[in-house]
C-alpha cells in the first residue's frame, strides 16, 4: 500500500521516506518468495478483515522468475468490481456496464497526489498515443479517487487531461462504496486524514487490466510500470492476450 502525502516531500528522500511505503499485492507465500513480488488487502495492513468478509482478494501469480517483465500475470484472475459511481460529467457510471467486452486499465488514485498517480496516468496516456487509432478507441482507462471529498467531478475532470489524456474516465463517489470496489481487486485503501496540516492519502498503486474476451483482470502493473512497458503491453492487452 502506497501512503502519499500533500504536500511533496523533501527533495533527497529515499523510497523509505515518511508518507510513502512500496505498494504491496496478495500472493501465495511461496510464490512470492519465487519472484519477490508481495502483496497487502485490506485497511492500514489488516488482512484478516478482508478474508473475513469473503472478498476473495489473494492474488496467486504465474510466469516463473521473469524479473524483466513490468506485467504480473495472475493464475486467478480479479473480477470486475461491481461499482457504480459518478463520472466527471456528474453522471451515473456502471464499472461493468460501460466497460463490458473492452479493454480496460483500472487504478485508484487522487489528485492531489505528488507524484505516483499522475506519473502512473502520464505513462499510460504516452503508450496510448503509440497505439493505432482504432486501439486507442477501445482502451479503456479508469481512475478511481481515493479521496473523493476533494475530487468533485469537477476536480477530475480538470486534473485528467493535463496528468492523463482526456479520454480518461475519472469517477468519484462515497469513500465507503469505492473502497469496497477496491478491495474487490486487491487493492488496499484508507481513509484520507489529516496529519500536521498535511492530508495523508493512503492506497496501493497498482494497475489491474481487465480482459475485453473475458472481463476478467489477468494482469497487474505496479508503481514502477514505465511508459515503455505499458506500450510494449497494450497490443496484446487490446487482443485480450497476456504480456
């Protein structure tokens, strides 16, 4: 799980500074001990709330010890979390409904994030524009706020065109109902909160792809993911083929 705090941080800290932790993704230990690839559901760390409330969020990957491969292809696949929130024409947005049968790249975010968020829709949008136009029309990409008190409709809708591209979807909703969605995916996220003057938004940073043949989420992309591996990826993604 991510922590990422409002304003930057100092120039000169290190990936273990305070208000940022690398983000974490559930999987079989021993897998994990294979690839070095970890993971976390649930609030602050808690797995055992997620477990209990039957999300079905462990991640168990396949692909062996490829450290060169950006993409974690997973052997249980994420369904497609079943929300309905408002998009940034303040209009209902059903997750499935609208993105059923396409390709789809799922990330939960804020706006006020210093640097993972729009670093992570800025490479997107980069491999996106390598696409030919027809791919470019069927890929979709969803933000998700974390913080959806400050980020109105409005708010995304100014951010994700200068951080992303304007064909992004960006949805907000009650901070209850996206977490659940998240955690749907595996995705940990808690409550934005104050914390000397600053807010503190805290939430993992992975991209879930999302199957157009299956609607299923076989493939997920951490932090690090650069424009370049998104573009190398997209094609096949866009087929409904794993990297």
């Amino acid at each position: 799980m991510s922590a990422e705090k409002n304003p930057s941080p100092k120039p000169g800290d290190g990936p273990g500074r305070p208000g940022r932790r690398t983000p974490l993704i559930v999987a079989a230990v021993a897998i994990v001990a294979a690839i070095g690839v970890t993971a976390a559901v649930g609030l602050g760390g808690n797995d055992d709330k997620s477990s209990a409330d039957g999300s079905g969020s462990v991640a168990v990957v396949s692909g062996g010890d490829d450290s060169t491969r950006a993409a974690t292809v997973l052997d249980r696949p994420f369904t497609k979390p079943g929300l309905v929130l408002t998009d940034t024409k303040g209009q209902k947005y059903d997750l499935r409904e609208r993105t059923k049968g396409k390709p789809t790249l799922i990330y939960f975010g804020y706006t006020h994030c210093p640097d993972v968020c729009p670093m992570t829709m800025s490479n997107i949008a980069i491999a996106k524009k390598q696409l030919p136009k027809a791919d470019q029309d069927k890929l979709q990409v969803v933000f998700v706020t974390t913080d959806p008190e400050r980020d109105t409709p409005a708010e995304l809708a100014k951010w994700l065109p200068a951080a992303g591209d304007p064909s992004f979807t960006g949805l907000t909703g009650s901070f209850s109902t996206i977490q659940a969605g998240a955690r749907q995916i595996g995705i940990g996220i808690d409550p934005p909160k104050k914390e000397n003057g600053n807010v503190i938004s805290m939430h993992g940073a992975q991209v879930i792809a999302f199957s157009p043949t299956t609607d299923q989420g076989y493939v997920l992309y951490g932090e690090d993911t650069s424009a370049d591996d998104y573009a190398k990826d997209l094609p096949k993604l866009i087929k409904g083929e794993n990297p």
